[in-house]
C-alpha cells in the first residue's frame, strides 16, 4: 500500500516539528516553505564575521528536543548546555542585579540589591511551580477542543484547582502584592513579555513562566540558537521529509469541505492532510474560501511585535552576559504604548543578547555580536515610521546605562522591524507570539489545532493552540500529531 500523503505549509519549529512526528508515523511527508531558508524566525545569518540569531535567543524545554531526537532515533545528540547566570539586569539609578539559576543565590542576591525578603522570592517561586504542575498537562500538552481531553484525572484536578490559579488577578498586581521593592516587582512583571503579552493586564496564571527558568532551567544550544532549526532540519533529512524552498502555498484546495491538496506556483500538491505553519490569517485570508473564515478567533488582540538592532561590535563588556536587561523607568507606560499605540515609548526596555559571550566563532576576536531588542507595537497596516527615533532612544539608553559611547563600537549594523518579520514570516502584524495572553480566556481563543470545518486540514506553530515561543511550538507539533493519530485512519500508525 501506498503511504499517506502529508502536505505541510512552512518550515518554521512547529512545521519541522510535525513533518518529522508524521514521517516517523509512515507519513509521506512533503514541506513547502516559500523562504530560501528553513527555520522560519529562528533563523540565523551573517554581516561579516559576526554571526546572528535572527529571532529567538531564550531557549527553554530543551527535553522537547531531545524528544525529537529520540523518537526518530537520530544518532547524534543535540548539544545543548544549561545557564548559571540567566539575565544580567540593569536600572537606570544604577542598580545591578544578576538573576542566578541557582535559586538561594538569586534570592540572595534580590535581599542584597533590592532588600526584599528572600522567602518572598521562595514563596514566589514556589506558586511558580505550582501554577506549572496544576496547568501545564491542562493547558500545554492537549487539545483544548476535545471532550474527551477534559474528562481525565489530570485535568479534573487543574480545573478544581482553577480558583487559586490567579485568573482574575492581573501578574502585575499578585508580584506588586508579593514584592515590596517596585524593581522587583519589575522584574517578574517582565516575564509577561515571553509571549508577548502585558503583565497589567496577563493574568497572574502567567507567573508560571519564571519556573521555566528557575525550575527547569535557561540553556544555550551549543553553537547558539540556530542549532536548534538545524538539528530539526538533520531530524527531518533523516526519516525522509523532503523540503522544498522557494514555494509559497497560494491555496489549499478543497473538495466537499476536505483538504484535498495545496496549489504552489501553479503546481498541484495532492495529498491525505494539510497542516499549516503559517499564522492563521494567512491561511484564512489567502489560502481559504472566505466562508471559512473565523472572526472571532481571528479578531482576538495581537501579542507585541519587535524592533531588533543588530549590531558587531569591537571591544568587549564584561558587565554584560548572554541575557541583559536594561530597565525602563516607567514599566506601566512602556505597556500602555505597546498595546494601546502605534509607537514603542520613549524609554523602552532594552534586552541585549550576546551569543558570543559562550560562542567564541560567533563573531571576531575582542569582538561580539550584540542582538539589541525593544518590544513594539504589532503593526496595523501603517509603515513603520519610528525607525530613527528608536534607534536614537535606544543608543541614548545605552549610552547612559553602560557608561559607553556605543556607536563608537559599532562596525557593522542590520535592523529588524514588524513589517520585516511580516514580510519574513507571514506573521500578522509581525507580531512575534501570535495572540497575546492578556485576558483569562486567551488560551480557549486560540485557533484549535485542526479545523472543525475542514476535514483533514491540521493547525500548528504560534499562532494557534497552545501559543507561541519554541516549546510551546513543538508542543503544538505533538498535538496535532496525536490529533491526526485519532481522526485520520493511516495504515502506519504506531
Ligand atoms: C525577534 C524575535 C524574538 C523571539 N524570541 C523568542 C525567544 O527568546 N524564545 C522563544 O521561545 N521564542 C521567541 N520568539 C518566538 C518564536 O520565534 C516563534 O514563536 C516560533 O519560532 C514560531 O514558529 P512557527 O512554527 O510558528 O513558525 P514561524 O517561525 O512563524 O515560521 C512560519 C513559516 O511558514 C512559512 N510560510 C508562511 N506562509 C507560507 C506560505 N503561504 N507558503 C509557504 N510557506 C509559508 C514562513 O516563510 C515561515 O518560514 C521570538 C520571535 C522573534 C521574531
């Protein structure tokens, strides 16, 4: 017999990671990516001698990948290693603060830099944990939209423990109630940002993320973040996924509401299952009869979107490490810019990452290779004027916190901007999570991972269910795989 046909539309980590699951399950997998290059935003490229991550650079749940790894009995690990110090942070009167991995040290270190007390943070990271144990299974691991997924043991427990999850407080007002220090409360407030959402409006479920860190770990692949497209590319190569580049998807063809195939370049690609990579808007504006179309999933806010600095610097800052923070004065209206305007703040955060801190060939010697981010407004159509305006912020910010003349240093320069990663990765807006996280409902207003009115067309990657950001991406690969198992009848199912 022959095997079943599997389409998949974009090579971003949610596309890879399906593509290999299904080749594993006897799958004939095909992947169509309308870039040169695999990856999708975590990709990587060069100005000279310096070498970039494009997007992501924190990188949690490394075991999702080993998972990979595994289950195709790949015969080389994937080198990856696990962070002492995760963040380096700065505050504009000068105080420093160094987030160990090593949790008494980190207490320590916020009881000495910002006199709070340590079994606060104790405390703090304990509900971390607990928020992780009762929803992770609930939330991150199935589908939302089978019964049958809500009627285990597992999830009976999380839904009873729901009222003390912190869904009708805000991230803000828990850490502001637990934290006396408003630099601490800073602090965790950010962690809002990891998908993308604002911590004044997220509910305080989204304190589950500094567990991530603090209990599972912050690592580094070993030749920095764009290991980890080639490693799923080496995955996919190995069980016989074939890749083609340079082919957008113009439509997905059905047949008596069933994806019977997708058109690219005038060529038809038959196949059993579709699965899309791309975001949903894509796929529902472009690809899809408009009577598909579902508003209200599709209407729901964005997350933030990004203007990345990359910057090869000379000389070498010893202050900073692989995750640097450098804090705005005034958190609340840096969030009220990035989700009510069209305009980063004037004092924008500023995350500095330097892979060259641990990966010597990533850029020369007494060199590094800064990646230099502020959160931004996704875009709404409009261009994006506040290019100079930004830069000029964010060189002035710099200047005054490092005590440096930056420009001074900067031998070669690119930029990424919301309507570059739109254009890059088909991305609404450019917004870099999908949906943002910033009400209670939003994990139930995520796209599911198949369609309910398109029989064998499948959903993965960051904007649909369970959300955006590397893991939660692979985790949406698993979902979907297991989704397929149950609907699709295939002759090779493990
Ligand atoms: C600047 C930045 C910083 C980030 N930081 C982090 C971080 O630190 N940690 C973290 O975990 N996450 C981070 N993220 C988010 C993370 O990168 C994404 O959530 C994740 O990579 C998205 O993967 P995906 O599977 O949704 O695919 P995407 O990466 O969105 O890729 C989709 C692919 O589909 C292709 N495609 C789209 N339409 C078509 C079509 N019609 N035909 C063919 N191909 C098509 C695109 O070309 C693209 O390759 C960041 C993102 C950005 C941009």
């Amino acid at each position: 017999m022959n095997p079943k046909k599997a389409i998949v539309i974009g090579s971003g980590i949610g596309g890879l990671a399906v593509a290999i699951r299904l080749a594993k399950k006897g799958y004939k997998v095909t992947v169509l990516e309308k870039n040169s290059y695999g990856g999708g935003k975590l990709s990587e490229f060069y100005l000279d001698a310096f070498r970039f991550d494009k997007g992501p650079s924190l990188f949690t749940l490394p075991n999702l990948i080993d998972e990979l790894t595994a289950l195709v009995e790949y015969p080389k690990q994937f080198n990856y290693f696990k962070l002492d110090t995760i963040t380096h942070y700065f505050y504009e009167d000068g105080t420093r603060v160094n987030a160990s991995a090593d949790i008494s040290k980190f207490a320590h270190e916020i009881y000495v830099k910002l006199e709070e007390e340590e079994v606060q943070v104790y405390k703090h990271l304990k509900r971390s944990k607990y928020y992780y144990d009762t929803t992770a299974d609930l939330f991150l691991t199935q589908s939302l939209s089978q019964i049958k997924n809500f009627l285990n043991l597992k999830t009976f427990r999380g839904i009873i423990r729901a009222p003390r999850l912190g869904l009708t407080s805000t991230m803000h007002k828990k850490n502001a109630a637990t934290f006396k220090n408003k630099k601490t409360v800073q602090l965790f407030d950010r962690y809002a940002t990891y998908n993308g959402s604002n911590p004044y409006k997220a509910p305080a479920l989204l304190n589950i993320i500094p567990h991530l860190e603090f209990g599972q770990g912050a690592f580094l692949p070993q030749e920095g973040m764009h290991q980890i497209t080639s490693h799923l590319l080496n995955l996919a190569a190995f069980v016989g996924v074939e890749i083609q580049y340079n082919a957008t998807v113009s439509e997905i063809i059905i047949e008596k509401d069933c994806a019977i195939g997708v058109k690219s370049d005038d060529v038809v690609f038959k196949s059993d299952i579709v699965i899309s990579d791309a975001d949903i808007h894509t796929i529902y504006n472009r690809l899809l009869p408009k009577k598909y179309y579902p508003r209200k999933l599709l209407n729901q806010e964005k997350s933030s979107s990004a203007y990345v600095f990359y910057w090869g610097i000379k000389g070498s800052f010893p202050a900073l490490g692989l995750h640097n923070i450098l804090f705005s004065d005034n958190y609340k209206r840096e969030f009220d810019c990035i989700f009510n305007t069209d305009k980063p703040d004037v004092d924008p955060t500023i995350y500095i990452n330097i892979t060259s801190k641990y990966c010597k060939k990533d850029a020369p010697e007494n060199s590094e290779n800064w990646f230099v981010m502020v959160n931004v407004p996704h875009h709404q159509g409009t261009v994006v004027n506040y290019a100079s305006e930004v830069r000029k912020n964010v060189i002035a910010k710099v200047n005054r916190m490092l005590q440096v003349d930056i420009e001074k240093h900067i031998v070669v320069e690119s930029k990424l901007d919301p309507i570059d990663i739109e254009k890059q990765t088909s991305s609404y807006g450019g917004s870099l999570y999908g949906n943002s996280s910033n009400n209670m409902f939003s994990a139930f207003l995520r796209h599911a991972n198949y369609s309910s009115k398109i029989k064998g067309l499948y959903f993965v990657g960051g904007s649909v269910h369970p959300g955006g950001g590397i893991p939660l991406c692979l985790l949406s690969a698993k979902i979907a795989t297991q989704l397929i198992s149950d609907k699709e009848s295939t002759y090779a199912v493990i």
